[in-house]
C-alpha cells in the first residue's frame, strides 16, 4: 500500500493503482470521458486532470500512478476552468441534437454537461457535415458525433484485433473511421458493436429496427411470433435501473405479450436443438475422419470474422445455424404446420444481445423455410426502448410463462451466452449419447470463467477428447494461428466473438464491464442450476420435435432446415 493525500485528508490505497482509481476508491468522483475500465490508458479527453502539488502541469488522473506522500487535489478553480474550457471546445464542435440523439438519457458527454452546469455553448459552433455510414445491417457511424475518445479503436484493436477503426489525420481535423474513410460494409468489421457498446456519445450505434417491429405488430394480417436470446434474460431489468445479474425471465415473457406478439417463444429451445444437431455431427465426425476439430457455428461475428481472416478453416466449421437461424426456420416450417398459418403471414422477431445477428438473419443462406426465416432483429437495447414507448413498466410486471412448443428449454441452453457455455452444454450431451451412461456432475468447470482460452480434456469412454474456448476475437485469433500452424490437438473448440460471450454482446446495456460481465454470467449460472432438466437431449420438447418432424438428429429435414456451409 501507499499513503497519499487526497483533497487534504492522509488516505491508504493499493500500492500501483492510478490516481483516478485511488479517489474512487475513497468516494471522490473524478470526472472522465476517454476512460474505460476495461481498456488501456489513452488520455485523450484530459477531463479527469488534477492538482498534483509540486508539478507545473495539471495531471491526467487516469495515467498518473499514486506516489507515496502524494498530494493531489481534485477539485481547484484551475481544474473546474480546465474541465470546462475542455468541455466547450468538445461541445463547439458537437451537434446540438440532444433531443433526437439515440443516446438520449444515456449520453455520457450530456451527463457531464449536466454534471459541471454547462448553461451554453460559447464562441462559434464548428460542426462538421460528413455523411452517415449505414452501409450494414448492424450499425449506424454518425462521424459528425464522434468526440475522438478512441474507446472503439482501441476495442477494435486490442481485444477483438479486427483493426477497423482507425485514427485519421491530425489536430481539430482527427477522424475515428475505417481505413481510407471506407464504409464499414467494405471493410472487415465483423459487426460485433463492441465499439458502439463502449462510444460515450452517439457516434457509433445499433441499426434501429423498431419501426419495423412496430408494423408487424400493428398488421392484422400478421402473426408476429418473438424468440429471446439467453442472455437478455439476464441483462434486461438493467435497462429498468435494476443492477446487472439481475434474473428477469418470467416479466421478460410479460412484457413481450404486452407489447402484442402471438406467441412468445424463447431461442433457448433451439439451442437445446443446436446441441443435439452439433453433438451428433462431432460423433459423425469422429467417426467417419471429417475435419476436426469441430468449431461452433453460433455466433455471426466469429462466422464473420474466419470468413474474412482464416477461409481455409471454414471445413472445421459446424455446419449447424445458429438457434436464433433455427427458430426462424422451424417457425416458418414446423409452427406453421402445427399452427396451420401460412409462413408468409408469419413475422419472426428476434430479441438478441448482439449486433452482428441483425446482419446473420440477411445473410442469403438463411431462407431455408423458401422466406427469410428471421424478419427483424432488435438488441436488448431496443427491448429497452420499444417497451417504454408501449408504457410497459417492467420493474412491476408479473411473471408470466413462454409459450409451447418453441418456448420448452433447460438448463444447458440457458448458459449458452456465457462463454464456455456452449461447450459444457454439448459436453453433457455428447458424454451420456458416447459412454450410455449418466452423468452425475453436470458443471464443467474447468471451461468457466472470465480467462481468454480455457482448455478441458474430457474422457469419453476410454477416448480422451480435448477441448478449448475461446471468447473475444483477439483470443480466437491465437487460436486460429495454433491451428493453422498445425500446432493444435484439440477436438472441439468454442468461439464467441464477444468477451464473456453473448452476456457482453454489443447489443448489451451500456455500461458492461467486466464486473458486469461477472454478475451476467453468475446469473446464467443460477438459471442452468435452478431447473430441474439440466441436459439438452432431456427435453421434452426437443424430443417431439424430432419424433413429429424432424424424425433424427442429422436427418434430411435437419439438413434442409437446420444446417448450411459458410463459403468464401
Ligand atoms: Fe447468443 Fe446464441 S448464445 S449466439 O451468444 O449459440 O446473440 O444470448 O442467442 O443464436 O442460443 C447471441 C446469446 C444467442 C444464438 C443461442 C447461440
């Protein structure tokens, strides 16, 4: 430890920490805008300057280490007209469309206004006019709103290493865009939105798709059935104020019938599905020498991502959809059957933590049921949105249950959109249909947890199978290099393109850090272990479909419905 003094008062903090953390730590709320808990110190924003006595200089809290006898104060006239003059020069050149700005309510530029009482704009408005990005499905870059903090680039680079967004140019004429100022649809962006999950302002954002599930649900002639991802379940209630792991799915089923849908169905259900489908493709592999290791297929930023970086390992690839492609299959097909109403009357919305499976349900492969089999895709943010403007008051809402048959899971899906999830949720399937016999101890804990590549090796009677997860593409990429330097054993792999897997989905409520990602995941975790079926081939569910339709895992209708191969 060192002792330092704060703002007058001696205080103890942790030996090595900066000044910024340090005052948080004793309750002093230093203002910042380019910091983010997760990422590596940038400094570009200065807003968290402070006095430290004897330097000439104000000092970036974020990037100055606490120093034994230390005196720092963080509150001065010569601070507050730093912050300020810092703030006027960052909002002269920002557009004044609080009113009409997607990040209205959660803005972190206009919480600091509000926070220093940034009563006007002085000196001249210098705006810029450049054009809009809405070249992909998945997001929206409005540069003319960007305040250089770097956060997306720095996402962008060090943890998904995709290296799409860059820092042009220089001085006041600084852009943060693709390279040669490319629109995103041209460049290898994977459409993760972890750069619009960590943007301050409104700079780089969802595509919108309210609109569009709002005309569904108001066409008499359509059945708007909805399919929600595991993890919203779990991050939900923290659009309503309500802190992060906290479990919300039974007023997350009211409030969805609040809003009009038919049928309130849960993805859940196809990915007890996937693990059936992708299990027995692992043993058909296994036996008859297909390319192994096996890799998930379920998320579309990964599927993305080895499209543009690592096309020669696309055989390793499953060649399963992903549930969210599932259930937009079998509710065009299956449902429709058992419904009786024609799939072109259906309209399938999918709520999902993620941007990039805005851009997976366009993909051309994914028309199996002869229409698109996913209409609209909102993230768990636009939840958030589309239910306050029904008026839905979500923190009073009662507990309400899915509909059958698509709405059946159990707990093996429900940790699906944490990372590793997939992989022990397969493990517990693949483990009883191998050996016959039952396994006891359902938790693989060896593939939990927050590391970037965990490994397991699992014995499968008498075979021993080892296995690695990945989440984050940076770490993908290390294993992708393994594999293509021929340097890997390993016989499955699970990858999701986002840190912490779909619970840190760029879809996600602002805010997510890796605490937050901790209390998501620990929340996933009481789901799996409060239901009582625990294994996906024990669903009832999962079962009729295969007996009424689908006959096995595999089959031709399997095939037709629930499988494609990613070309490049
Ligand atoms: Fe995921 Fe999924 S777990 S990708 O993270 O597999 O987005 O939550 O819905 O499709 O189920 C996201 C989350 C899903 C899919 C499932 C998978």
């Amino acid at each position: 430890t060192v002792n330092f003094n704060l703002n007058g008062r001696e205080v103890t903090v942790p030996a090595g920490i900066t000044i910024l953390e340090a005052a948080r730590l004793h309750g002093v709320k230093i203002p910042t805008l380019c910091h983010h808990p997760d990422q590596r110190v940038k400094a570009n924003c200065r807003v968290c300057v402070v006095e430290v006595e004897g330097q000439k200089n104000l000092a970036a809290s974020c990037a100055t280490t606490v120093a034994a006898g230390m005196k720092v104060k963080t509150n001065s006239p010569r601070i507050r007209e730093t912050v300020q003059t810092i703030l006027e020069l960052i909002f002269a050149n920002h557009p004044q469309e609080c009113l009409t700005c997607i990040r209205n309510g959660n803005c972190e530029l206009r919480r600091l206004a509000a926070d220093y009482g940034m009563l006007e704009v002085k000196g001249e408005m210098v705006t810029d006019a450049l054009p809009l990005d809405t070249s992909t499905p998945s997001l929206v870059r409005n540069p003319n709103k960007c305040i250089k903090c770097g956060r997306c680039a720095e996402v962008c680079h060090h943890v998904q290493e995709t290296g799409v967004l860059y820092s042009h140019f220089r001085s006041v004429d600084v852009q943060v865009a693709p390279e040669y100022g490319k629109y995103l649809s041209d460049v290898a962006c994977v459409l993760c939105g972890q750069c619009a999950a960590v943007c301050p302002v409104g700079a780089i954002h969802e595509k919108d798709d309210i609109a569009s599930v709002w005309a569904a649900l108001d066409d008499p002639g359509k059945h708007v059935v909805v399919q929600v991802a595991p993890a919203v379940r779990v991050s939900i209630a923290e659009e309503f104020g309500q802190p992060p792991g906290t479990i919300a799915t039974g007023r997350l089923v009211s409030a969805l019938r609040k809003l009009g849908f038919d049928r309130v169905f849960d993805t859940d259900f196809t990915a007890d599905l996937t693990i059936m489908e992708e299990g027995h493709e692992l043993l058909h592999r296994l036996k008859t020498g297909g390319a192994l290791p096996l890799m998930t297929s379920c998320s579309p930023g990964w599927v993305k991502y080895i499209e543009h970086n690592y096309p020669e390992l696309l055989p390793h690839v499953s060649t399963c959809k992903s549930p969210q492609q599932m259930f937009g299959a079998l509710a065009k097909s299956y449902y429709s059957q058992k419904s009786g109403i024609d799939p072109a009357d259906i309209f399938v919305v999918s709520i999902m933590p993620c941007t990039a499976k805005k851009f997976e349900s366009q993909r051309p492969e994914m028309n199996a049921s002869g229409h698109q089999d996913v209409d609209a895709v909102l993230t768990t943010r636009e939840l958030g949105r589309i239910l306050k403007q029904a008026g839905v008051d979500f923190a009073t809402l009662e507990d309400d249950a899915f509909d059958d048959p698509l709405g059946i899971s159990t707990g093996a899906a429900a940790i699906f959109g944490v990372t590793g999830g997939v992989m022990e949720a397969a493990l517990r399937t693949v483990y009883e249909v191998v050996t016959g016999q039952e396994l006891a101890d359902v938790e693989f804990t060896a593939v939990r947890g927050l590391e970037g590549i965990k490994e397991a090796t699992v014995d499968l009677a008498g075979t021993s199978v080892k296995v690695a997860v990945a989440h984050g593409l940076g770490n993908a990429r290390r294993i992708m290099d393994l594999l293509r330097a021929g340097q890997a054993d390993y016989t499955f792999i699970e990858i999701m393109c986002c840190p912490g897997g779909c619970i840190g989905g760029g879809g996600q409520p602002y805010g997510t850090t890796n605490a937050v990602r901790r209390q998501r995941i620990e929340a996933a975790y009481r789901v799996d272990a409060g239901l009582a079926i625990r294994k996906s081939h024990h669903n009832p569910a999962i079962a009729k479909l295969y007996e009424e339709f689908l006959r096995h895992p595999l089959s031709e209708t399997s095939h037709h419905l629930l499988h494609t191969r990613y070309k490049n």
